[in-house]
C-alpha cells in the first residue's frame, strides 16, 4: 500500500520524470495528467491524497 496517492498536473509531464521516478521509489503512488480537465475526471472516481500543479 502507498504511502499517498499523488496526482501531478503538468503539461511537460516529460520534464518531470526524475521527480516521479524519486517519489515511487520512497513509497508514494504517482499519476501523471497533462491538462486540468483530465485531472477533473481522474478524481472523480479515484482517491487523491495530494495534487502537484
């Protein structure tokens, strides 16, 4: 079981794979969306601990 579920916003998802790949590795479930809209639909059906915009 993760630590926290994240959710991460950000257009230049590509840019911040370092950072995700840093956060899994400590224990924490991360979820990338490029657009605020798909983010809206995410947590409607899933559970969010924290969003990073």
């Amino acid at each position: 079981m993760p630590l926290a579920n994240i959710l991460w916003v950000d257009d230049e998802i590509e840019s911040l794979q370092s950072q995700k790949l840093f956060l899994e590795q400590k224990g924490y479930a991360v979820t990338t969306l490029t657009n605020g809209f798909d983010a809206i639909e995410f947590v409607k059906n899933e559970q969010v601990d924290v969003v990073l915009m």
